[in-house]
C-alpha cells in the first residue's frame, strides 16, 4: 500500500509539472498550450472568447497596423516593475501577401529595420522557412539590450510569423542570456500551435 501511494504521489507530481493551460483566440483561429506555470496579462489584449464575422475581422486589421491578442510571464521570475522577461507574445496583422518566399523577404527586411531602434540587434539565427501547423511559416532568432528593471541585459528572442488566410500571427518568445534558457519550453509551445 505504502509503495503504491508513494508511486501515486511521483506520478501526479511528475504530470502536474508538464501539466498545459490551452489559449484559443477565437477570433483569429490561434491556439497554443503554454506551460501552467506561466502567468497571461491580457488587459489590453484582444478577448480570446469573442467570435467575429470575416467582416469584422477585416475592420479590425484594417483600423490597426498590429493587434495584440495576449501576453504570457513565467510566474516564477516576475519581478515588480519594468518589462519581464521570459515572456511570450501574441500578435496578428493584416497581410495579402500569399507566396512564401516573399513573406520571408519581408520578414528579413522587417527584422533588419529593428536595428534602427536596437543599434546591437543581431541574427543567432536568420529568417527561413519552417512549417507550422501545415503551413508554410518564417522563423528567426535575435538578440539586442534592452532595460529591465532599471539594469540593461541582452535578450534572446525567437520570432515566429505565420500567415493565414488574408492576415499574419506574430509571435515572440523572449528569455534573458545570462538567464535560465527557455529554448526547450518554447519549442515545446510551438508544436502544439494549430491555426484555423
């Protein structure tokens, strides 16, 4: 009896830390299983819940250059003030753009336009194709300095652009250099992204 509680215990201990919480957009048609230990700030996100028409959907594309959907911390390193990091974020903008060599150039000029606002910006790894959810997608890796609670520190962040239909999901993973590497936990994160 004894062996069979503590082998119980291991189990649900085991499963409890790879247990997912699952965010759907409905209105865009994004899902993605995040870690439980991860923390959503959705105050100014577009609401995950609410179900739009093909033509509300244009409008809003076409009355912003970007929208935010939503924004995830990892609980355990959230600090007071300033931006967190690790972090993952969730955008979506207007694109008509159907051939995916060219989304990839695009993707190349718009990450190579960063570097007017981030003068160390740097490819760990350049723009190129991979498939997400069966469809044709871009993926890079960047590092740059930014200011994190009131000390400068070098970020990593790993960008994933995927088009559907007549608009684009951006998404950004983002962990600290000199801080506990979270490359595994995104990779795991991007499998399990099913669009439509």
């Amino acid at each position: 009896m004894k062996k069979t509680l503590i082998a119980l215990l291991l189990l649900l201990s085991v499963s409890s830390a790879f247990a997912q919480k699952i965010y759907n957009n409905k209105a865009f048609g994004f899902t993605i299983e995040i870690p439980q230990t991860w923390w959503e700030d959705n105050r100014d996100g577009f609401p995950a819940h609410i179900e739009v028409s093909d033509a509300e959907r244009r409008k809003i594309l076409d009355d912003s250059r970007s929208v935010f959907l939503t924004l995830f911390y990892d609980r355990e390193t959230i600090k007071e003030g300033g931006n967190y990091t690790p972090k993952m974020q969730f955008n979506v903008a207007g694109n008509s753009e159907k051939d995916p060599k060219k989304l990839l150039k695009a993707t190349e000029k718009n990450a190579e336009a960063l570097k007017k606002y981030q003068l160390d910006f740097k490819f760990v790894q350049k723009p190129k194709q991979i498939e997400i959810s069966g469809i044709k997608s871009v993926y890079y890796v960047a590092t740059y300095s930014m200011m994190v609670n009131g000390k400068n520190i070098t970020i990593r962040t790993y960008t994933y652009v995927i088009p559907y239909k007549n608009y684009v999901f951006h998404l950004n993973f983002t962990d600290e250099i000199n801080g506990k590497d979270r490359s595994k936990e995104f990779e795991e994160a991007i499998k399990t992204i099913k669009v439509g």
